[in-house]
C-alpha cells in the first residue's frame, strides 16, 4: 500500500488516502438454475463489480458478487474482512505538510461504505 499512499501525495498533498473504492451494477441475463440469487432491487438480474484503485487508477483489488446491495457486497468481502483482522502494512500517521497532527489512513468512497475506525 506504500505506493499508493506516496502516489496521492504529489498531485494532491493528501498522502492519508489510500485509495478510492467504487462499485458497478451490470445487467446480465438470468443465469441457468440460478433462482432470484442474481435479481436485485431495481428489477432486473445483475453482478456488481468493486474495486479498489489507487491515484493512478491502478487497480489495487476488485470483487464481484451478486449481493442486492453494494454495502452487502462490502461487508461480505475479503477486503473488508482483511481491512477489519489484519494491519494494512503502511507506515505510523503522519501530520500533513501544513500541520502537525498526525492524519489516520483512509480510503475515499460515496455514501455506500460507512465510516469506521
């Protein structure tokens, strides 16, 4: 995650972020024997692609799933599961160039993905 943290710093001054979390519905036709597993809420049978990109839009991890929800694809994933267990191996804090409070590391998304510590 180093690369990343260091990508942000440069064009932004924002070196706590590590990275921007998205995620994409596509519409699919219904799998064979598949059920309603696929169907979601707007209607119509589709997977949801997640990913995780850095500030070089270089992909740093992506999941696909079937959940009816973004949020329930984020909370049933490995990365969040990992996010939650294991230390993320970047370095302590550090204040911001133009202050000297040290800043946690954090990753951008919309209002999908609740904030936690």
């Amino acid at each position: 995650m180093k690369s990343s943290r260091t990508g942000l710093r440069r064009p932004l001054e924002f070196s706590s972020n590590l990275g921007a979390l998205e995620s994409k519905c596509f519409e699919i036709k219904c799998p064979e024997d598949s059920g309603s597993i696929f169907y979601n809420y707007n209607g119509f049978y589709s997977i949801v692609l997640m990913a995780l990109v850095d500030a070089k839009y270089i992909f740093l991890w992506i999941d696909v799933g079937y959940e009816t929800y973004d949020a329930e694809l984020f909370n049933s994933c490995e990365l969040k599961q990992r996010l939650d267990s294991e230390p993320l191996g970047v370095s302590l804090p550090e204040p911001m160039s133009s202050d000297d409070e040290d800043i946690l590391y954090f990753f951008v998304g919309d209002e999908t993905f609740a904030m936690t510590t």
